[in-house]
C-alpha cells in the first residue's frame, strides 16, 4: 500500500491528525531515505491515533464491567442458598468457574417455587453472560501474537485437551471490545434487577430496606419506555450564540480594520480579505480538530458547507470592515 492509498483511508480523522500523520511520514522518509513500508505506515497511524492509549481504555473497561457482573451473580447466588430448597446444593465459590454458578443459578431459580416468575429472565442473561464471558476471556488471557491493521488484535488462546495443549486464534476490532464493555455496563444493571426481585420475593422486609429503591423487571421496562419518547415528543433543540462566535467575530472586525489601513488600493482589500477567510478556516478546523466528521462545530452543516460558512464570515466580515477603513483612512 502507498503513501497515497493509505493517506486515502484516514477521511475518519481530523485535521489534526492528519497534519501529525503527514509530518511523521516525511520525518520517516529523511530517517531511511526511502518510502515507508505498510508496516511503518501502520505504526505511524497507530502513534497518530494513540492506538496503546485506545487499548488500554477498551480493555480496562471490560475487564472492570465484567468484575462487577461476577461479583453481582455472587451475591444472587448467595441470597438463593439460604433458601431451604437448595440445600443439597453445593454452592460455588466466588473463584469457582462460571459454568458452576450458572449452573446454581439455573438449579435455583427451577427449585424455588417462588420465583416462577422470574424464571423465564433466566435463559436470556445467561446466554449475554456467556456471550460476554467469551471475548472477556479472549481479551484478557489472549496473547497478541504479530502486529495487524490498526485498531486490530489478533490473540491466541491455548487450552488443555488432555494431555495436550490446543492453540487457537481469533481476530477483534477494538470496537468489539469497547462494545462488550458496554454491554457488561447493561448487563449488569439487569443483575442488579433481578437480585432485588429475588430479595423482595424471598425476603419482602428484608428487600423493604436495602433495595426499595432499586427498579424491578415491570419499572425498568416502563421507565425505558417513558425516556424514550417519539420524535414529535421531543423539545426542539435551544439555538443559542455561543462565545467562540463571539470571539470570532470580533478578531474578525479587528483583522478588517488593519487590512483596510494597510493596503494602498480597495483590489488588494478584497484580496488580502479572501486569503483571510481561507486561512482563519484552516486555524479554526486545525483547533478544533473535527474538520473531518460529520457532525459540526457550528449549525450542523456537512463538512463543504462549513468551509463556506466559517470562510464567508470571515472574507465578508474582514471585507466590510476593511472597505470601510480604507474609504475613511
């Protein structure tokens, strides 16, 4: 891949980036007097887009979302063994497998007759348990084995098949990682449910303290339902002038005052005022540094249409101001 394809495929980045990436390109290409290879390019990109800080994050937010969803499955386990049902059942420990406190979970919520109820909630979180528990494991215990595209990790898995050792490999975007995150978070707030119904089943009073205020299965489906509301329902979003326009403006009068003195003829005013206006684009975008997405810093304009938006202001701002400074000089 060339310098050209691959400066192609960062549309997603902002100007910013793209300025850092460019000028570590051409730090390369004086180092080894060469064109970079696709390895360089890549790691170039990675250095550009902090990719090590990206993985941290990903990581580090599934590894303490799933800690939570653990530890919350051992306190449920643990309110449903003080029930007499259950008490030939060996309950797990919470460094037991989570095969073994599925396996309680299941064998509690089947014994007690009680929780008929919540029954049918069972297989669903389960099967988001496992799902989870799949890429967690991958992730954590999975070992890179060789640099792939950016934003890529391929890891490795050995397991033991009797006396031997099992390699196998699987591929994850860090988006699937951060998205298993997530849905940890929202995993865990469904525990968190279903250990206050149980609790307000098998013990109402001891439930009347600790979790009258935590939202059962029914609140949590009609509070889902209250916040969100169809689009006519929806407030129209406030339009307000923001200070930064403020500022601008004002830089921009004060860039029209001192174009309008400086020139010796109205042609170069309105010269002098074009140019402005591309370069204060640039600076503002360059700041910002989301020039390249979608959404926008200013009345959600795409992209083309902000460069004639932020440009006009300032070439007609500078030029009014100008043309007027010239005229009385």
């Amino acid at each position: 891949m060339n310098f050209f394809a691959f400066y192609k495929s960062l549309s997603p980045m902002s100007v910013r980036q793209r300025f850092r990436y460019v000028r570590l390109v051409w730090k390369k290409v004086r180092q080894t007097h060469r064109a970079p290879n696709e390895t360089e390019l890549a790691e170039i990109l990675a250095q550009v887009l902090n990719e090590f800080d990206l993985i941290l994050r990903s990581v580090g937010g599934l590894t303490i979302a799933w800690a939570e969803v653990d530890m919350i499955l051992d306190h449920i386990n643990g309110l449903l063994a003080f029930n007499p049902a259950l008490a030939t059942k060996t309950f797990p420990r919470t460094t037991s497998p989570l095969d073994q406190k599925i396996d309680f979970l299941e064998s509690a919520f089947g014994m007690i007759p009680g929780l008929a109820a919540l029954r049918e909630k069972i297989p669903e979180l389960i099967t988001e348990l496992k799902s989870i528990q799949t890429i967690r494991n991958d992730v954590v215990h999975g070992v890179a084995l060789e640099r792939t595209p950016v934003a890529v990790r391929k890891v490795m898995r050995v397991k033991a098949k009797g006396r031997s050792l099992d390699q196998t490999y699987k591929t994850y975007q860090l988006g699937e990682i951060a998205y298993a995150g997530v849905h940890a978070l929202e995993l865990r707030k469904k525990l968190i449910t279903l250990f206050a119904d149980s609790m307000r089943i098998l013990d109402p009073e001891l439930a009347s303290q600790f979790v009258s205020e935590l939202p059962s299965f029914s609140t949590r489906s009609q509070l889902a339902s209250d916040t969100s509301p169809d689009e006519s329902d929806r407030a129209a979003p406030q339009r307000y002038i923001p200070r930064a326009f403020i500022i601008y403006s004002v830089v921009n009068t004060v860039a029209g005052l001192v174009i309008g003195v400086a020139n010796v003829s109205w042609f170069y005013v309105f010269l002098t005022s074009l140019v402005w206006g591309v370069v204060t684009w640039l600076v503002v975008t360059l700041i910002s540094g989301r020039a390249s997405k979608s959404k926008t810093l200013f009345f959600g304009s795409p992209t083309i249409t902000r460069f004639i938006i932020w440009c006009l202001i300032s070439f007609l701002t500078s030029l009014i101001v100008g043309t007027f400074a010239f005229a009385i000089r």
